[in-house]
C-alpha cells in the first residue's frame, strides 16, 4: 500500500509558483522522500528527493517538515510543459523499491 | 543518468500470445525493475529483476505469467504469457546505476500493449 496521501488534483496557473502537498505521516526514519512527475504517455521523471533537509535543484524545491510527516514540492514557476501527474513516494534508503500512489494530477493553464 | 530503451515501444496482440519486451540501459546498473501500467492507473511494481537468480515477484505476481530474465547488468527481458484483454497496459523498465546506488531510479519510455 502507498504510504503517501496526495490531492487527486490541482489547478495552476502559468508563471506562478506551484505547490504541491503530500502526506506521509507513517514515515519512518531510514525513509526518503521522493518526487516524481509523469507526462503523458512517457515513462516517470525523477524530480527530487530528500530526508529530511530542505531540498533545491534546477526544477523544484523540497520542503519537508520538522517532524517529516509531510512535504511540499515548489515548482517556482510553472510552464504549461509542467502539466503532468506529481506522484509522492516513500522509499526506504537508497535502494528501497519505489511503490507509487494514485498521485495528483496538475494542469497548468495560460 | 542513463538511456534506457525497450521495445517494442507498442504491440497489439491475439488473446492466449505471448510477448517479449526487452529493456536494454547503456549503462550498468545494480537493480533493475518491472512495472506496470494499466489505463487511467497509477503504476504497479511487477517484480525485481535479479541478475543470475530468479527474479523477486511482488504480491499478485506470479514467475508463470510473467517470467523475466536478466542474464547481464545492462539487460532483462518480462515475457507477459497467455495474454488476455486485462494485460493491455503501458509496461515500464526502471533501474538504480551500479555507480550512483545512492541516486534515484530512472524509467524507460514503456511498451504500450494492447491485447485483442
């Protein structure tokens, strides 16, 4: 069973900051948060992952809580390229199978 | 991070066929897995792919239906057998690399399968 919960959807809006929420508040402390992204029609795309420090990279922010039961993916400025269904994962350590939830699917809109 | 390919990309099949998709990385990994994807669903972890051995198969997933190969560390193989109309899903190659263990894993594009 996925061990995230996930809103089914969001709307957003071109330029503007995309934040996307997840729970996980059976997280337990060798596990990761992960981030992934699936467009359309193509195979899943790694976005981020974190333990429990604040994650930056050249597509999105990771803000995780102080007692990890949830986090935040930050796109800074979506594009309409950004459309896609954002699926929250927890895997335990580095080589822990990924196991995906239902996911939440965001349109960005002009 | 790595090319993964697999083909064939789609295929259309005769109920009680069976298929072959490869997935081939161009570089070594250290694991490699199998899912699946069915229509307007989230993906499903088939099984682990396990060079040498016979592979880990998740709970609903049986060696019969869906034996899978890997005789090398860039190379497997998932054989959907006895097909039926339920099979027709997107089925999803992803690996870890043998040199960043620590990093995520990657996905390969999928093998869209339709079953008649």
């Amino acid at each position: 069973d996925a061990k995230t919960t996930q809103p089914p959807s969001m709307d957003c809006a071109e330029g503007r900051a995309a934040n996307l929420p997840c729970n996980h508040s059976t997280i337990s402390g060798n596990e990761y948060v992960y981030w992934y992204r699936q467009i359309h029609s193509q195979g899943p795309q790694y976005i981020i992952h974190g333990l429990k420090n604040n994650e930056t990279n050249e597509m999105a922010s990771l803000i995780i809580t102080e007692d990890r039961k949830s986090s935040t993916l930050i796109l800074p400025h979506a594009t309409l390229r950004d459309t896609a269904v954002y699926y929250c994962i927890v895997r335990e350590g580095s080589w822990g199978k990924l196991q995906f939830g239902a996911g939440t699917q965001v349109v960005v809109t002009p | 991070s790595a090319v993964i390919s697999q083909k064939p990309s789609r295929d259309i099949c005769q109920r009680g066929t069976s298929l072959t998709i490869q997935c081939q990385v161009d570089s070594q990994v250290t694991m490699m897995f199998w899912y699946r994807q069915q229509p307007g669903q989230s993906l499903t972890l088939i099984a682990t792919a396990n060079q040498g051995s016979e592979a880990t198969y998740e709970s609903g997933f049986v060696i019969d239906k869906f034996p899978i190969s890997r005789p090398n560390l860039t190379f497997s193989t998932l054989t959907v057998s006895n097909m039926s109309p339920e099979d027709s899903s997107i089925y999803l190659c992803s690996v870890i690399l043998l040199l960043r263990p620590t990093d995520t894993q990657y996905f390969g594009p999928g093998t869209r399968l339709t079953v008649l």
